[in-house]
C-alpha cells in the first residue's frame, strides 16, 4: 500500500491522472472543474481501485462529484470492507471425460 493518509493518496492519484502538481488538487474541486468526462471518470475508478485494493460499488460511484466524495466514499468503503464489491471467482475449467 502507498504511503499518506487517504486524502493524500486520493489527491496524487487525481493529480497523477490529470498531469498536475497535487497542491492543485483540493478536496473541494468538483470532477467538473477537473473537466472529467464519463470515461476518465471510470478510468479514475480504476486508479482509485488499485491505488487501495479495493472494488467501488457502482453505486458509489455515481454519487461521487468531487474529489472530497471520493475521499469519503474510499474512507468509508475501507472502514466497511464488507460493503466492497466481491469480485466473482472464475469460473472452474470444464473437463471433458
């Protein structure tokens, strides 16, 4: 896991993902002033997911408009592991006999 507290690390990967220096980035900036469309939105998702190892409900998602929500929504999901979405196993190999 990346070193910082969450809002640090929600704040560098917003920056990384913008190409920013992260003190641009506040937790009161919408993703409409960052000008993020719907596919950098689930992009952005993604990087979230994997900078804390985590699946954000879709849900979740929809409710985020801006960077301190998203602060919040990863807070809450890791305070609450179990409301993570749980990626489905795969699927067991046929074997044909």
């Amino acid at each position: 896991m990346s070193e910082g507290t969450v809002a640090e690390r929600v704040i560098r990967v917003f920056a990384n993902f913008k190409k920013v220096p992260p003190e641009e980035i506040k937790p009161e900036t919408t993703f409409e002033e960052l000008q993020l469309d719907s596919l950098d939105g689930m992009n952005l998702i993604f990087e979230l997911e994997e900078e804390f190892d985590l699946m954000v409900p879709d849900d979740k998602v929809q409710s985020m408009k801006s960077v301190g929500e998203a602060i919040e929504g990863i807070q809450y999901l890791l305070d609450h592991p179990e409301l993570q979405v749980q990626m489905a196993p795969p699927p067991a190999p046929k074997t044909t006999l």
